[in-house]
C-alpha cells in the first residue's frame, strides 16, 4: 500500500474515533482506504441520517437520479445501477450498454454519490442474455446447485465466467479508486430468482461465500463493501444469513404487500433487521413507497433506495417526494463528504 493511502486510512479511523462511534472493520483485511472511508461515513450517520437513493436501470443510466433532480432540485446521495442480463427484449437490462457503465458510475461519483451495485445475473445453466421470467427467475435443480458449489465443474466454470466479466468492471472502478457498495444475490428469502430459497450453510450462504473468496482473493478485489440484502425480514430471515463476520452492511427489500392493508414498514421487521446488523449499518435497500419522516425517525435506516423514478411516482405523490428530500434527516449529493469523492 502507497504512503498516501495508509494516511487516508489512517485519518479514517482518527475521524471515526473521535465521533465517537464504535466501527467493525470491513470484512475483507485487504479493503482499500477508499472502501474503509465509504464505511466510516456510514457508521458516522447512523441513526442520525438518512442516505436519500434511487435505482438506475442500465439501459437508461441516471435517468431516475436526473428525475428526482427535476423534482426536488436535489440529487440522490445514493446511485444505484446494475450489470444487466438482457438483450433487446428487454432493452432496460440489455447487456450492450455495459460499456457506458464505468464512465457513468466515474460521473455520479464525481457528483458526490455513493454507489450501489446490484446483479441480476442470469441462470450459468442458462447463460446471457436471457430474459428475466425463465433466466433471471429460474430454478436450478439440488445436483446443479452441488455442482455450481464445486470449483473445476462445468457449471461452476459458466458461473465464474460470468463473474469474470463484471470483475474486470469492478477492477476499472478499483484502480479509479471507486469504492462500491455491492448487494449480490439479494432477495435470497424469496422463491423467484435461481439463487433462492436455500436456507442453511450449504444452501444461499455457501454461494455467498464463493463469490467473496473469488472477488478477494482471485481477482483482488478491494473496494467492495458487502451488502446482505434480504426481501423484507418475515420469520425465516435469519436462516439465509451468512454471518455477521460475512457481511459489511445489511438492508432489506420492502414493498407495500399485494391486496393488503397491513403497513408497509412494520417496526418489527426493522427490529428483526437490528438484531442481526448488530451494530452494522443498515439500509433500507429496495422500496416504492418512501417512508415518512417520521418513519425514518422510528426506523433510521442508513440509506433507502428507490427502484427507479416510475415506481417512485407510483407509490408516491410528488408533494410527498419533495417532503422526504426536505427533510433535514435525508441526505442528498451535496451534502455528502467531498472526501468521499476523492477530492
């Protein structure tokens, strides 16, 4: 490690020891300074603000940010975006816009945002690009599952093929010294997508596993801060948790529940959710309906990130956007750090 970065991760844990909150250090040992402040930022805002986020899909980029922008004359502290899956079939998700992702994830961070990074990544046993009902929500059956846990196999090969590529993106934003907030294999509580409904140690949390050790050690990957990110917190949860030592940050997925007046955010999944963060910081990581101030205050969330401007609008009114993004809680791009963005 160069002189300069051990002073910037010195002045990180100088700068969180003196706000006088108690820091996990990241999980991975090798977690570049960049990576090592993002996470000290987060610890230092806990329980006091608000991350404001929205989802970008790939296909259109920083539609949804430049939406709220309109909207509230703010930009969300949180960009979110994904690797893709698709083709023209689904133009939103199509694989060919991959190379515009780098420069704008270099753009947004430049701004001030904090980038979120999922992946919908598409079946190994089905390959890309495929569509997202039959490729994304798929199954694969116990033998392949075995047989895509076992390093050498043909399906585990397809699978890390794949892995590959989204790495050498990751390695583009590394060397920018772009730190990313990644949530692989969200939802896993859920049924839907191939790599669900495995509960146990050999289950979801093995896959977990086999990505963190191929990204860290394989690949070198270090700007990554890990995010285990659940559908909302229903009894069960707990069996698809890797670990507290497996994970950096922890988050959730609420929508409001199909034909049901039940609310949106019960407390007692964000106390669910507190329990097994132990400390770390927590996200509401997927949602439509925005929470309320008031909500945040009962449940302060780190960061909350819209699934892209249309659903926003949908669940919300724009009078009750701009009231969230008013909020002295919710925090925008300009009021993130400029330490955060490299300057």
């Amino acid at each position: 490690m160069k002189p300069f970065r051990l002073l910037l991760a010195g002045a990180a844990v100088l700068w969180l020891a003196a706000a006088g909150h108690a820091q996990a250090p990241p999980i991975d040992p090798q977690a570049t300074p960049e990576a090592r402040q993002l996470l000290a930022y987060l610890y230092k805002i806990q329980g006091h603000k608000t991350l404001s986020g929205i989802h970008n899909v790939l296909g259109r980029m920083s539609a949804s940010s430049d939406k709220v922008h309109e909207l509230t004359g703010k930009y969300p502290a949180v960009w979110g975006g994904d690797f893709g899956f698709a083709d023209s079939t689904h133009d939103i998700d199509n694989i060919k816009y991959r190379p515009l992702l780098v420069p704008e994830i270099k753009r947004q961070h430049a701004r001030g945002s904090i980038i979120v990074l999922s992946y919908h990544q598409a079946n190994p046993a089905i390959g890309e690009p495929c569509p997202f009902e039959g490729g994304i929500i798929s199954k694969l059956t116990d033998a392949q599952w075995q047989e895509l846990l076992t390093p050498g196999t043909p399906l585990y090969q397809k699978w890390a093929a794949q892995m590959d590529l989204l790495a050498g993106y990751l390695r583009r934003l590394q060397d920018a010294r772009i730190p990313v907030i990644f949530r692989p294999y969200h939802e896993m509580n859920g049924g839907w997508f191939w790599w669900g409904a495995r509960p146990g140690p050999t289950g979801y949390a093995a896959l977990w596993q086999q990505l963190y050790a191929y990204y860290t050690g394989h690949h070198q990957l270090h700007n990554i801060l890990w995010a285990w990110t659940p559908d909302k917190p229903t009894p069960g949860v707990e069996a698809f948790f890797p670990g507290i030592d497996k994970v950096d940050l922890l988050g959730t997925d609420i929508y409001p529940r199909k034909d049901s007046a039940a609310a949106v955010f019960p407390q007692r999944w964000y106390e669910t959710m507190h329990r097994l963060a132990a400390g770390k910081p927590l996200g509401l990581s997927e949602q439509s309906q925005l929470p309320t101030p008031a909500q945040l205050r009962a449940q302060p969330f780190v960061w909350f990130m819209s699934w892209g401007s249309g659903g926003l609008l949908k669940a919300n009114s724009e009078a009750d956007v701009k009231r969230v993004y008013d909020d002295r809680r919710v925090v925008s791009t300009d009021q993130v750090p400029a330490r955060l963005r490299g300057q």
